[in-house]
C-alpha cells in the first residue's frame, strides 16, 4: 500500500507544471528591441534580403510570403520615404519560465520617414532561445495630425 501511495504521489508531482511569469520587464523590452532595431538597420543599410528574412519566425511567413513582405516594405519606402527615426511608444512583454515556457513581446514604434510619420508594431516570440518576429503591421497617416 505505501508503494503504490509513493507512486501516486511521484506521478502527481512529476505531472504539475512549475511556471514563474514576468511581466513587463525592462530587460526583456530591451531584449526584443534589438530585434526591432536590426529590422531597422536591415531595411535601411543592408544589402542582403536574406539577413532581413532570418529576423522573422517560420510563423509569420506562414500567413506572408516573403515576396508580399518585400512589397510591404517597397511600397511603404517608395510612398512614405526610407526611415529616418523611430521611437518605441508601447511595448508589452510576457514571459514564463518552468515547464510550460513561452516568450512573447509586442512593441508599436513611432516612426518618422521621409515623406511622413508612421506607426510600426511588431509581434515576437521567442523560440529555442532566439526572438523572431511573427507578425509586423503598419499604420500610415495617424500621425500627421
């Protein structure tokens, strides 16, 4: 009987999850605005598609193919000009640590191009220690006024 109540009592344990989440946390807001600052960089100075791809998540070319995601980003230089600035205005961060992690961060910059003003707002998740972006949106024209 006390070998079977051990038993019992190892499978429950073993079976819960132990988790500790933190939420909004500065160094994990800095973590994912590196990967938002790379993106910049990458549209603004770098030569190579490939190095701008390898910032994003199998996720999100799922929904957007990566020809749809370079139109994205030469209809908006084309209309709206290169970028000349950006600020972070909003960002939120969730993460968990334990048995069941997960990391996910969203972060809404505004930004200043050439020919007018813009609000950028990238999804993230990280995945085997590495943050990709998994969903990017622009907004045009709430900012001028």
């Amino acid at each position: 009987m006390k070998k079977i109540l051990l038993f019992v009592t190892l499978t429950l344990f073993v079976s819960c999850s132990f988790n500790q989440t933190f939420s909004n946390r500065e160094s994990d807001r800095d973590e994912a605005a590196e990967i938002s600052k790379k993106f910049y960089w990458e549209l603004s100075f770098g030569g190579n598609q490939d190095d701008l791809y390898n910032l994003f998540g199998e996720q999100f070319f799922e929904v957007t193919s990566k020809d749809k995601l370079n139109q994205m980003n030469l209809v908006s230089q084309n209309e709206i000009g290169q970028v000349q600035d950006y600020t972070l205005v909003k960002w939120e961060t969730l993460v968990v640590k334990g048995s069941n992690p997960r990391s996910e961060y969203v972060l809404t910059y505004d930004v200043k191009r050439e020919k007018g003003k813009t609000q950028e707002t990238f999804s993230m998740n990280k995945k085997e220690g590495e943050i990709k972006i998994v969903g990017y949106h622009i907004n045009q024209g709430l900012l001028d006024k």
